[in-house]
C-alpha cells in the first residue's frame, strides 16, 4: 500500500476510547475531572507512539497480489486473513478519494464481488496506481488475457446527465424529511433542557438529532454535489461528491429493482429521485434528482426494453381497501408489462418500484384476518438484492391469479434473459 496508509489506521486507539466516553458520559466525565496535567501528558505520550506503531504495523502486513486467475489480499498483525477474490466474480470496482487523501493524491479501491455482502477494499494506493489496477482488473474480468489486460486501459464513457448544484439545493429544500429533522434538532433538546435542566440528558438527545439533520441536508449536498452519469461499455459510471470523491459503477445485468421517487413537493417541477436495488453492491442512487422525463431516458439505460408505467396505467386497489387504510389506500397502484412488474406506493412520497421479470426470485401472497374478510390480499415479489416490492391491499381473486402468473412470467423471463456479463 501507499506510505501514508498508515495515518488512516493510526486512528483506531483514538476511536476506541472516543467510543468508550459516548458509551458512558457520566464515567468519562469523573476520569477527566481527575486528570493533572502531568497525567495527560503521560497519557498523550503513551497513546501517540502506540496509535503511530499500530498503523505502521497493520500497513506492513498488508499485501496484495494479481494472479492469472484471482486477486489476493493479505492483513492482519496477530491474526492473518488472506482474502482470493476470483477476477471473473468481480462485477464493479469503485475508486473512493476522501479529502485528505485527494491532498496526499491516494485513492482507495472498494470491490464489488458475487456472492459477498462485504466489500474487500484495497487502501491506499496512488490516484494513478489505483486507476490502472482498476482497469487491469475490469479488464481481466471481462476475459481479457493476463498478458494484454494492463494494456486495455479504462473502456471509454459518455456523459449522459450532470445535475446541477443548484437544482440539488433546492431539491434538499424541497424534502420534508430535511425540514423535519431540523426541526426536531430544534425543539426536542429545548423541551428536554426545560424539563430536566440535565445537560448529559439534552447532549445525548441532541446530537444524534443534530447529526441526522446534517446528513439529511449538508451531508447529502456535500456527497451528492456534481453527480455525474456516464455510459461505459461496463456498465454505468457515477461520480460525484464535494469533499469526498467516489467513482462508482453500476455492473450490467445486476440491477434488481429500479425505484423512482417523488417527494409532494417535488412533483409541480416533475423531478423524480431514483434508486436502485443492485445485487451484492451497496451502490442504491442513479440519480439525486432529474427531471421525469431525462430519469425514465436513463432507466432505460438500466433496464434495456423497459419503459416506466404512467399514472393511468397503474391500476388501484378496490374501494373496500379504504377500511384498511383510511385514505392511504390510494397511494398504491399496479402495473404488470410484460418486462416488468411495478408497483407503486405511498401518498405524500410516492415511490414507484420496477422488478424485471428475470430478477424475480419468489412470489408471495399474503392475508391477515382482517383483510381474509374483505377479500383483500398483498402480493410480495423477492429479488436477488434481498429486498421485497409488494403490491398491496389488491382483491384477494387478483391476487390469486397474480401470484400465478408471476411466477411463470419469471421462469420464462430468466429462461430468455442474456447472461450478467461484463462488457456483454
């Protein structure tokens, strides 16, 4: 790795006693009180040369290696791992660059493997380094032989979409959940000084609040400034980020569900929010915020033949589904193509969900008591990213004939779909 990999790992010490002073305040609070200044110091020159050790020796034992046929990572001080990633189960690789490390000019390599729930990271290498190895192994993966992969290089993208800072500005403006958690940030702790005048208690309440307000509007500024969506023959290329730079992939063929969403506020200007569902990646927003008509253009990208359901075409649940859910009920609506299978739910934040037929994994109907008696049934559809779209409170005879077509949709759909391959 990098020589200044050992900087990132110097700061686990540090972390551990910060996390054992948030576990219990009132015990951090009575050891500080009794520190001296010639305990401090002795405390700071012990946990300085042991944190600038400690990284030093996780960065020496850290190795990898680029076989004909695998990638190998080797850590651990006392306890050895070593990790074999087969290069043909490698299906995205991101390149992440915090803000010191775009000062130092390092980057780090976050992979993306079938059948792993984890990413295997390689941290740092240097910003070149960390570019060809990423394209040597993409290469390699797409089944380029050992000897010309290094040559290959990064497959040429097209820019399909930048979202402009200020239209996210406003977008964030536009979300009630960032009002909502600005507001709590407010008035909660107030109320808590009012009636206990206990500052641990109003600390410990206000800064979990203040800190999901920051994410849900600074924080998401700062990470989703200069989104950028490019086309690349493997797959489709996302950067973005003010501080923090990443450059992510989404892997052809490994998208499970596609989400559009609408916040209320949202919908005068025709934005929409979309999400993902991606197999073995925690890759999950193509875009912050477009325009409908630019969002249904890229999903089209995503899911090839796909074209996103209207409003009229989906179809509500029966009127009866209002003793259910008072109002609500009509918020959820059904569309069933024969690509996909959509279904959309939610009043205020409506969120449309698209499963391809071929990325069904299993079918579900199910009924409480209360919904038994008004012929009423929820059908849920299970993808390979383990997450469930249900289509609810639909007539229980619907249903019943759903669940059955679905299923044979979906076995003829992974039957007729083209194999999940790199540059295919």
């Amino acid at each position: 790795m990098h020589p200044v990999t050992p900087l990132r790992r110097a700061w686990a010490p540090v972390a551990v006693l910060v996390g054992w002073a948030v576990h219990d305040p009132d015990q951090a609070q009575r050891q500080l009180t009794r520190l001296t200044t010639t305990h401090l110091l002795i405390g700071l020159a012990v946990l300085i040369p042991a944190a600038a050790l400690y990284g030093f020796l996780t960065w020496w034992f850290t190795h990898y290696a680029v076989t004909d046929t695998e990638l190998r990572i080797r850590t651990g001080l006392l306890f050895r791992r070593t990790a074999h990633i087969r290069l043909e189960r490698i299906q995205a690789i991101d390149v992440t660059q915090p803000l010191l490390a775009r000062v130092a000019g390092v980057a780090k390599l976050k992979l993306d493997v079938i059948g792993t729930g984890k990413k295997d990271e390689l941290a740092f290498l240097g910003a070149d380094e960390a570019r060809a190895l990423r394209a040597e192994l993409l290469a390699r993966a797409a089944g380029f032989a050992p000897e010309t992969a290094h040559e290959v290089g990064e497959a040429p993208a097209r820019q399909l979409l930048r979202v402009p800072p200020g239209v996210l500005a406003v977008s964030l403006l536009l979300t009630g959940a960032t009002w909502g958690t600005l507001i709590a940030a407010a008035v909660v702790p107030t109320l808590l000084w009012l009636a206990t005048h206990n500052l641990w208690t109003v600390l410990a309440t206000a800064l979990p609040l203040v800190g999901a307000a920051g994410a849900s509007s600074a924080g998401r500024f700062v990470g989703e400034y200069d989104w950028t969506v490019a086309e690349s023959p493997d797959g489709l290329r996302i950067d973005h980020g003010l501080l923090d730079r990443a450059h992510e992939t989404v892997p052809p063929g490994r998208v499970q569900t596609v989400r559009l969403v609408e916040p209320l506020l949202w919908r005068r200007r025709r934005w929409v929010r979309v999400e993902l569902d991606v197999a073995g990646s925690s890759n999950s927003v193509l875009l912050p915020v477009a325009p409908r008509e630019i969002a249904e253009s890229v999903v089209a990208r995503v899911l090839p033949g796909v074209s996103v359901p209207t409003a009229p075409e989906l179809s509500r649940p029966p009127r009866r589904a209002a003793r259910c859910r008072p109002l609500w009920w009509r918020g959820h609506g059904l569309a069933v193509t024969g690509a996909v299978f959509a279904a959309r739910y939610g009043l205020l934040r409506r969120s449309l969900a698209l499963v391809p037929h071929a990325k069904v994994q299993s079918v579900r109907l199910a009924q409480g008591p209360w919904r038994r008696a008004l012929r009423l049934a929820d059908v849920h559809v299970d993808t390979g990213a383990n997450k469930t779209v249900t289509a609810r409170l639909r007539d229980a005879d619907e249903a019943a004939e759903l669940l059955r077509a679905q299923a044979e949709r979906s076995r003829t759909g992974r039957r007729d779909a083209p194999p999940d391959r790199w540059m295919a």
